[in-house]
C-alpha cells in the first residue's frame, strides 16, 4: 500500500522546488502542523502561511494533513482537496503533504510523529483525530469551530445555527479532546448577522475570523499561558450540530414561512433545498408535477386573505408568492429547475407561457 506522502506526489505530478530540509532548517521556530480540507480550510492556511513568513514569526509549517484526493465537479475527475491543492500552488513540498484516509494509520502516526510537531491546528479537516494522535503534538491541537462553544457542537454548525434562525453567531478557537467538540475554549469573537445571509457565506466568514483570532493567540498557545486561562465548556448549555443529509432538503409549505426561509438560507450550497409544484393549464385542465431547487427566498409581508387562495401560487414584484403553514407565505426569488441554470422568479414565470401554478 501507498504511503500517504507518495500518493499525493505520484497525483499531483508537482515539480518541488523546496526540499523537507529547507523547511526544517530554522531549528527555533515552532514546528505546527495544519490539519483542513475544504476551501474555508484553504483561508485558513493561507492566513497561516502569510504569518509564517513574517521576519518575527514564531512558527513553521512543518506538514499538512488533508483528506485523501476524490471525485469533485460536474465530471467528478479526481482532484486533491482544496488545502492540498492551495499548499500546492504556495509551492509547499507535497512530500509533507498526508492524505491518511483515517488520522488512527499506524503508518501515518509513524510519520507524523517522526516530525516532533509541537501544535497542530484543525479548520474542518473532517476525520476523527484519535487519542493516538492527540498525545503527539507537545502544546496540543486546537481547532477552529464556527460557532459559540458549546452551541453547535458537529459536523455543521453553520448550517444549523442558520436553520434556527439565530441572530448571533460566532467563532471559537479550543483545544481538541476526544469528547465532540468539548476542549476548553481559548477564545471566541461574536458577530452579529441579518436574515438574508446564507451559509457558505456565513462560513467564509466566520472563518476569516477565525484565522485573525488563530494567530492573535498563537503566542500565547506556543508559549503554554492559553491553557491556563481556557475555560472549560459546560456541558448542560451544549447543543448538537449534526450532520446535513440530502434527505431533509425537502421543503414543505404546510410550514411556516419563517422555518422555510431559514431552511434555504442554512441548505445553500449542499445540498440546497427542493421543492414540488403543481402546474395546470388552464386550456385543458391538464397538470403535470414540476421539481424545483429553491436558490433565494424571504419573507413575504403583504399576504392578505383576500389577495390568495389557501394552494394559489402567485407572482407579485418580481417573485413567487407562495403560501404556507400559520397564515404566511414564503417569497422566492431565485429558482433552478433540473439539468437548468439558476434564474430569477420573473425568468421562471414567464417561461410558464401562461400556465397556473399551484402548491401541492
């Protein structure tokens, strides 16, 4: 079997200009070791590259820990993750580059701890770090979680917290136990946001956040004092982030619109919410069922009893209007249907050519 170094370099083909020797040269400087996969993971290397190679940084980067290469795109080609592929283009040697597909490999641990890493820092790395791994780094792992430990505690903290509608978020910097999510809290930043902002935006930034709140305490973490003063999480506040399935992207209008509208905005991105309508043509009586994915929506504030019937879809002001559970309706303002680009409500509408459209 492939050791993890040599699949990254035999898949990247990259030629490395910088050897294993010239990033170990300088014997003073901390040795950290960074652990992410998706692209917010990428901001935060770049943060840490950036600060790395400041005349008065603390650190090095010694290695990087990344999900295993996969499938990604439309003709799902093969393609390192994200943060492998950002330290690429940073001309990083993909010989420290690991792509464990479990962080518990024996011959992964050989090699990580054959580095001496002194701190490894964790930004949605997605792999379950074992007790094994966690003895290694001598100042600990500390993570980069987007929300107010202990709220939110799980694979999707920001789709979560969206889906209920919170007014206040955050993002928190803790050291890594083997308990979900639970190690001391070093320090937190909060941030207000409004009802319109949906998730992948939410995570750019809260963990652009994250990374200035990372290297404003890396002294501190390097010099052993943000232990003494991180607080331990109380667990009777905590509340569970779990992960989003493809499944639960389905909308129904017998709910309220607020519910609905938080649900959009929270399943943004992956794996985005649908829906079903009915449409009639009122020449013939005859109705077909249409599956539409819902891109933008908000609240709408002018639905009248008399203006709408209880399954009517209407088109008012540039969007659908749309009823749902409570008295309220729902307005929707971007829509895609399968195998089409996304468009707006009027572009939908009028592709209609007349025909009514009705909830189910």
């Amino acid at each position: 079997m492939l050791s993890s170094s040599v699949m990254i370099r035999r898949f990247c083909s990259f030629n490395v200009t910088a050897s294993s020797s010239t990033i170990t040269s300088t014997t003073k400087k901390k040795r950290l070791v960074f652990l992410g996969s998706p692209q917010v993971s990428a901001s935060v290397l770049d943060a840490l590259f950036n600060a790395s190679a400041a005349p008065d940084s603390l650190f090095e980067i010694t290695a990087i820990v990344t999900q295993p290469p996969s499938g990604r795109d439309r003709g799902r080609k093969v393609m390192p993750s994200p943060v492998a592929q950002h330290a690429l283009d940073r001309g990083f040697p993909s010989d420290l580059i690991f792509t464990p597909v479990k962080a518990g490999e024996e011959a992964f641990l050989f090699n990580f701890k054959s580095l001496e890493p002194e701190l490894c820092v964790t930004a949605a790395y997605g792999n379950i770090l074992p007790t094994k791994f966690l003895n290694i780094p001598s100042k600990g792992t500390v993570n980069i979680h987007p929300s107010l430990l202990p709220l939110y505690r799980g694979a999707a903290p920001v789709q979560r917290a969206l889906q209920d509608g919170v007014k206040e978020t955050g993002v928190s910097l803790a050291y890594t136990v083997r308990k979900l999510d639970a190690g001391p809290v070093i320090a937190c930043e909060r941030v207000t946001i409004d009802d319109q902002i949906k998730a992948p935006d939410l995570l750019d930034l809260l963990f652009d956040l994250g990374s200035k709140l990372l290297i404003r305490e890396l002294p501190s973490i390097f010099d052993g004092s943000a232990n003494g003063i991180a607080e331990e999480q109380d667990d009777s506040k905590a509340t569970l982030a779990p992960k989003i399935t493809p499944e639960e992207s389905w909308l129904s209008f017998d709910e309220d619109a607020q519910v609905l509208h938080n649900k959009v905005r929270a399943f943004a991105g992956w794996p985005g919410t649908r829906a079903r309508l009915k449409v009639i043509d009122p020449s013939n009586g005859e109705s077909s069922i249409i599956e539409l994915k819902i891109i933008t929506t908000r609240i709408y504030g002018g639905l009248r009893s008399q203006d709408i019937e209880a399954n009517d879809v209407l088109f008012t002001k540039g969007s659908l209007a749309i009823p749902c559970g409570g008295g309220t309706a729902l307005e929707v303002l971007e829509i895609q249907l399968p195998g089409k680009r996304a468009v707006n409500a009027a572009s939908f509408w009028n592709g209609l050519r007349g025909q009514m459209l009705k909830k189910l």
